[in-house]
C-alpha cells in the first residue's frame, strides 16, 4: 500500500476519544482517514515566528505522524486571514459582497504556498501518494511539480466551487484555476460544485471534457469528480453511544423539564445562516404562540476566524438578535434560545443531538454539511427526531429524506418547524432509516477509499512532469 502525504493548512493533532474535539470537519474527517494509513500530515502548525526557517516539527500521536511549520505574522495575515478567509472564502460561498481583492493578500498565498512546497518536497517519497486539501493551497500541486514531484497528487476542496460568472470577479482567476491542473485527480463534495468547476474549464479556458470528467490539458489526464465526504460513523455512534453521552442527554433533556427541543451546531461564520435560522425560529414563536413557551432552540456556535472583520460583525449581529428574541419571547421560567459560544467534547455533542426533537441545519451555502449527518448518526431508530436540512448545503443531494427549506424564507423553514414538531413517528421512522443507510454507507472511510483508489487507479494514467 502506497503511503498517503496529506496535506492541509492546519494539522490538527488528534486527540483522546472525549476530548473537546477538533472543530472544522476537515479536522475531523482526516484524523480517521490518517489513522489507518501508514503516512504524514503536513502544514502549519498555527504558530508564528518571527522569521520563516521552514524548520519541520515531526511528531508521533495516536498512530499519525504529523510534520508541521511555522508561519511568520505577515503570511498568517496575508495568507490564511487574507487571501484565504477574506477573497476565497467568501467567494466560494458565493458571497461577492464580502469578498476583499486585495493584491498583497494574493501575493502572501502564492509565497505561503511556495513555502509550504519548499518545506513538503523532502517528505515525498517515491510511491507516495499526495493528497492536498482546500481552497488554502490550490496551487501547492504545481509548485511541487515545479520542484520535480512526479507522483501521483489529488486535491480535494471541502467549500463549494462557485458559479463562474462569480469566479471571474477575481482578479487572477485563471492562473489560480489553470495550477489546479498540475494534480491527477481533482474533487469536488457534490456534482453541482464539479459543474460549475467543469463549467469554468469549458467556458474560459476552451477545454473538451471526456466522459467520466476526465480532462486533458497540455499531454497530462486529469480526472475531476464529486466524493461526498461522511462522517466517521463507527467512532460516531460508538460516542452516541457511550455512557458520557447518555449523561449530557438526561442533564439537556431534565434541564428543559418536557419542552421540545431544536438544535443548530456550527463554526461562527456566515455562510451557516446563523441570523436567519434565529429570525425563522422567532417567526415560528410568533406563529404558533400555543407552542410558544414549549419549544427551545438550543445553537452551539464555537468562535472562528476571529481575527477576520466580516467574524466579529457576525458575532454581534447574533448576540443582538438573540437579546432580542429572548426579551421579546421569554418568561420568567422560560427562554427560548440558549445560544453558547464553545465547544464541547463531540461525546457530549451526540448527547446533546439525541435529546433533540429537531436537527436545524440551514446554511446559505455549504460545501457539504457534517453536522447534519451527525445528527441523524445520533438518533434512536425506535424514535428519532426530524432533520431540517439546507436546500444548499451539499449534503441535501444526498440526505432527501430530509426535510429540506429555502433557508432565506422565513416562513418556509417556520411551517417546516411546525411540521418536524408534529411529524407521526412512522413518518420520522421511515424518513429516519433511509437517511441513516446513508450516513453509514457513505462514511469517512468510504469516501477515503474513492478518493485515494481514484488516485491510485490506471483510468487517469500519470504522465510525466515535465509535460506539464
Ligand atoms: P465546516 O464548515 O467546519 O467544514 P461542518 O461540515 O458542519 O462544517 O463540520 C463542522 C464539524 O465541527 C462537525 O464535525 C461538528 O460536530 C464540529 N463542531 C462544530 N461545532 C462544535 C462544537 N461547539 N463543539 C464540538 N464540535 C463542534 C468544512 C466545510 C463543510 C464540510 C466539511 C468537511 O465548510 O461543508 O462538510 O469541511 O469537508
């Protein structure tokens, strides 16, 4: 079996099972995939020096070997708070209004990524296979080519990839989408986001897409593909399962004393549709004032990114709206948004998850959505609660027996709040099931073998660097 090079901006070092958990998905999914395979994870380590020496912290844990460097305050500020938070970020979740095109931001990521391939070149080996994810480090592929990587090198890019009649709006976008050519394999999590990414190839750059999106460019073959990503279902429901789940359920569920419970866990950012979802949920409270008193919405909203403007004015928004409604809807006993900025050990999480009636997960755009697929992972099959899911979240192609809303309608995701809270349990049985056979089939590790046997496999034949 070939060794795996991952490569990502963070390494998140794994933790003990329990343990506050990693908080993006990336995170999350690459500490199982990593587990099992023999191989290093690469990138920064999130600390900063005062000079780059692109020195390698190589370190052992939990059966992942992880080799990380230091980024100096400019990188860390025109790279990752710059080109990656403020253009890209933005721009990939379709938000052009938020999106800054500033040419020292596009600068420090070309820098980073050429210091990210000086410090990774001596790690790859003969056979390795080299996978590199996000929208961080696109052109990280054909610096390492630059610097004679022939191996086989995947992408995978976990945001959506945007239409592009919003692509062209950044300025560069060829040179940044034509490097994306230098790897083998290029996935995406859903076929929306490849079409718009095959869209871009054909329409800008004039090139003839082969069935199964094999793409030829200057000699070399390129696969592009969508690779749902999952969730590590075994690990997850063995948490779902565990006595310290058990106990943050009974301790949610006695300190809400019969009232129904919905629940939103997500990154502090503003493609989730924070505002909107608390604006729906006090549409439904001022809908359904019988209700009113009896249902609590329960959001789970770990900081992030907070070094970036767009963050902090998110932030304020939601406390605002959160005093708001809960001085507009509370009683004395009784407030109906309990809205906490941190994160918790995920055994706890899936405590939290099972005790509640509803999943709410209605962002605006997502690159696929874990926390939805979690939440079905986590519910009892004799009588599980109802998913409200997203129409634009990647993970409602694959999770339809979801309820799913146009999260910018108010009153669609109110009348589908009212329609979960009632759901008969044949129906939440049903709906239940079909969407757990999928959150199971199509899990981490099954994603992990697409991708990597993808890379692997003859039907996108390596060819020579020098021909790129
Ligand atoms: P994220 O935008 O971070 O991921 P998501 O897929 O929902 O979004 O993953 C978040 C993860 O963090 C989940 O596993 C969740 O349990 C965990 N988490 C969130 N809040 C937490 C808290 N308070 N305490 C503990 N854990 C918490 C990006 C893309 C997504 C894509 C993933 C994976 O934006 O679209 O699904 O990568 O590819």
């Amino acid at each position: 079996m070939s060794r795996l090079i991952v490569i990502s901006n963070r390494v998140s070092v794994p933790k003990a099972a329990g343990a506050a958990g990693a908080q993006g998905g990336l995170a999350v999914a690459l500490n199982s995939a990593l587990r099992e395979h023999r191989g290093i994870w690469f990138g920064w380590s999130g600390q900063e020096t005062q000079e780059f020496t692109g020195h390698l912290d190589m370190q052992r844990n939990d059966g992942v070997t992880t080799a990380t460097i230091d980024l100096e305050p400019q990188d860390i500020e025109e790279y990752y708070n710059g080109y990656a938070n403020r253009t890209l970020w933005p721009l990939f979740h379709y938000r052009i209004d938020l999106t800054e095109y500033d040419r020292n931001f596009g600068e420090g990521y070309e820098r980073v990524n050429a210091r990210f391939a000086a410090s990774a070149r001596p790690l790859i080996e003969q056979d390795d296979l080299v996978w590199v994810h996000d929208y961080h480090l696109l052109p990280l592929g054909s610096l390492l080519r630059a610097k004679g990587v022939n191996n086989r090198m995947g992408l995978f890019l976990h945001t959506p990839w945007p239409p592009t009649r919003l692509l062209v709006s950044l300025p560069f976008h060829e040179r940044l989408v034509e490097s994306m050519l230098a790897y083998d394999v290029i996935g995406f999590q859903t076929d929306e986001w490849l079409g718009s990414f095959l869209h871009y190839l054909e329409k800008e750059m004039g090139l003839a897409i082969g069935p199964d999106g094999i793409v030829e460019y200057q000699g070399r073959r390129i696969l592009a593909k969508a690779f749902p990503i999952g969730i590590d279902y075994a690990e997850f429901t063995q948490g779902a399962n565990s006595a310290e789940a058990a106990e943050a359920h009974d301790r949610l569920k006695a300190s809400v004393r019969g009232r129904k419970m919905l629940i939103g866990v997500d990154r502090l950012d503003y493609s989730k549709g924070l505002g909107e979802r608390f604006e729906s949920f006090s549409r439904f409270l001022a809908d359904n004032p019988d209700q009113a008193s009896q249902v609590v919405l329960l959001q789970i909203a770990p900081p992030s990114r907070g070094d970036v403007a767009s963050y902090q004015q998110i932030r304020e928004d939601l406390e605002r709206k959160t005093g708001h409604i809960n001085g507009a809807h509370a009683d004395v006993a009784f407030v109906p948004i309990r809205y906490v900025n941190r994160g918790y050990p995920r055994r706890q999480l899936a405590g939290y998850y099972r005790a509640s009636e509803v999943g709410l997960v209605t962002p605006l755009r997502d690159g696929m959505n874990l926390v939805a697929k979690e939440y079905v992972a986590a519910q009892k099959p004799d009588n599980p609660g109802v998913l409200i899911l997203s129409q634009f979240a990647g993970a409602a192609l694959q999770m339809e027996d979801a309820l799913l809303v146009n999260p910018h309608s108010l009153e669609h995701v109110s009348e589908t709040i009212k329609r979960a809270l009632d759901m008969p349990i044949t129906e939440r049985r049903k709906r239940h099931e079909r969407l757990l056979a999928s959150v199971r089939d199509e899990d981490v590790v099954h994603w992990r073998n697409e991708f990597v046997s993808a890379l692997f496999q003859k039907s996108a034949p390596h060819s020579d660097a020098s021909q790129t």
